[in-house]
C-alpha cells in the first residue's frame, strides 16, 4: 500500500515539474512572441500597440486583442490604425484567431502565405493597405472563412481558385 501511495506522490510530482518546465512556459507565451514579432514589424505613430509587452504571461491583457475562456488570441482589431511596414510568417500561430482586422492602414509588402494556417479564421479584413504581390494560394485552406476584404491594394494576378473551395464565403 505504501509503495502504491509513493508511486502516485512521485507521478504527480513528475508531471508538476514537467509542466513548470521551461519549454511549456515558451509555448504558452508563443502567441504573444507571434504578436509581438508583428509589433516589431510595424511603425505604429499613435502608440496603439504600446500595451503590447512581451514580457507578460500571455497576451489576452494587451489592448486590441481579444482571446477566449483559454487565454487563446481569438481576434486582434487593429482597423484604421495608422499602422505601416509589412505583416510577419508568425501570425500564422495564432491557431484559434478567427477575426484578423488590419484594414486601413497603410500596411504593405506580400499577403503571408503563413495566414493559411489559420483555419479558424472567419474574417479577414486588409483592405485599404498597400499590399503587394499575389493572393496566397494557401487562404483557399481556411474552410471557416466567410469575410475576405482585400480591396484597395496594389495586389496583382488572378484570384486563387482555392478560394471556390470555400463554401462559407460570403464577401469577397
């Protein structure tokens, strides 16, 4: 009996310290470093992403951003911002974003082809930017999507046909 009591102590004991491990604390906070990477990117005048500290837990107290009951970023609204400079690959870490809302702003370089991961995402609004280059063959993957404002860019090319792929489009 009390050999089965020390193996349950020592098993708890184990996976306390497996999850106060460093590794699982830089997982936790991977969605703040994706965010954060993307402030890195930007030249922000006003100071609208000022609250935007790396050095939090977890990004869900930062102004503009929105997450859900597990401090997961679900939504970041940074409409009409006077933001510019251009968007980074890391925003595709954010697993359960389902509004991006960077339009009107005057945000340029290539669409992230990374923005394909998000397959949570139901809006996507980067109009009135200054986008370059193609439309990412990869928005086709996001099956959730039913916004997708692109206009008013300096996009080229066709549009993908990945994105008749998607049945929950609504506004293109």
């Amino acid at each position: 009996m009390e050999r089965k009591v020390g193996d349950f102590l020592f098993a708890w004991l184990l996976i306390l310290a497996l999850l106060m491990h460093p590794a699982w604390l830089v997982l936790g906070n991977m969605e703040g470093d994706a965010l954060h990477s993307l402030r890195s990117n930007l030249y922000d005048p006003n100071n609208v992403l000022q609250s935007w500290d790396p050095t939090l837990v977890n990004p869900c107290t930062w102004f503009h951003v929105t997450c859900n009951n597990d401090n997961s970023v679900i939504r970041v609204d940074l409409g009409n911002a006077a933001l510019s400079g251009q968007l980074v690959p890391q925003l595709g870490l954010l697993k359960n974003l389902q509004y991006l809302e960077l339009y009107s702003n005057n945000i340029s370089g290539p669409i992230p082809s990374d923005l394909g991961n998000l397959t949570t995402l139901v809006s996507l609004d980067l109009y009135l930017n200054s986008f370059t280059g193609l439309i990412p063959d990869t928005l086709g993957k996001l099956s959730k999507l039913r916004f997708l404002r692109l206009n008013n860019n300096s996009l080229m090319g066709p549009i993908p046909m990945s994105l008749t792929n998607i049945s929950a489009l609504q506004v293109l």
